[in-house]
C-alpha cells in the first residue's frame, strides 16, 4: 500500500520561507509521477509544482514560479518543497500526491487532482500578513 507523509507546515510571516518533506513508501511503480498540490479554504485544490524522476525536471504554477523551489533524494523516497518569498495567498492545505501509471498522460506531469491516485494527509501551511 502507498503512503505518503507530509511535514514541515506551520505558520509563517510573510515574506518568510518553510521547507516542506514528503516521504513515499509501499510502492513498487517503475514509473511514477509526483507532486505537490495545495488546496486554501473554499477553493478548489491546484497543482503546485511537479518534477519527473526520470531526469529531475521540473514544472511550477506560475503563482509560485521563482518563489518555490521542488526538489528529490530518491535515495530517501524523499521529495521536497522550498517555499520562499511566502505570501498570505500561499495559505493552503499542501498535499504530496503520486501517480503510478503516468505513461497514460502522455505527459510527465499534468496539474489535475483527479489524475493522482495517492495522496498525502496533508500539511497546513499559514502565512500572516
């Protein structure tokens, strides 16, 4: 069974900086997609930032871009979100998600919540203004 375990939310001013974790276990995919998603208080959940384990690229919202930095040990199953430069519209619920078939997008990467079978619990990220 895959689980996927976020940490590293809390409350920040703005302009400060967190360094969000997730760790993957129980899965064996030979080709997987992963990525972060966030969701803020009566909006709906949207893509953050992607990056393939195939060659470490990367993909970003432009809300985030410059701002946020994703980044893997795969050693460690270890995927990570450096957010600096926070904002009061960062305020979410940030969710670590993963796909095991992502060969059927045709994409390494597609901003879609609805696409991603595993997710995260969650971690609550807060910036005050």
């Amino acid at each position: 069974e895959v689980h996927l375990v976020e940490s590293g939310g809390g409350l920040v001013q703005a302009g400060g900086s967190l360094r969000l974790s997730c760790t993957a276990s129980g899965f064996t995919f030979d080709d997987y997609a992963i990525a972060w998603f966030r969701q803020a208080p009566g909006k709906e959940r949207e893509g953050v930032s992607c990056i393939s384990t195939d060659d470490d690229s990367t993909y970003y919202a432009d809300s985030v871009k410059g701002r946020f930095t994703i980044s893997s040990d795969n050693a460690k199953n270890t995927v990570y979100l450096q957010m600096n430069s926070l904002k009061p519209e960062d305020t979410a619920v940030y969710y670590c998600v993963l796909e095991g078939s992502p060969a059927k997008w045709g994409s390494w990467c597609v901003f879609v919540a609805s696409e991603y079978d595993y997710w995260g619990q969650g971690t609550q990220v807060t910036v005050s203004s």
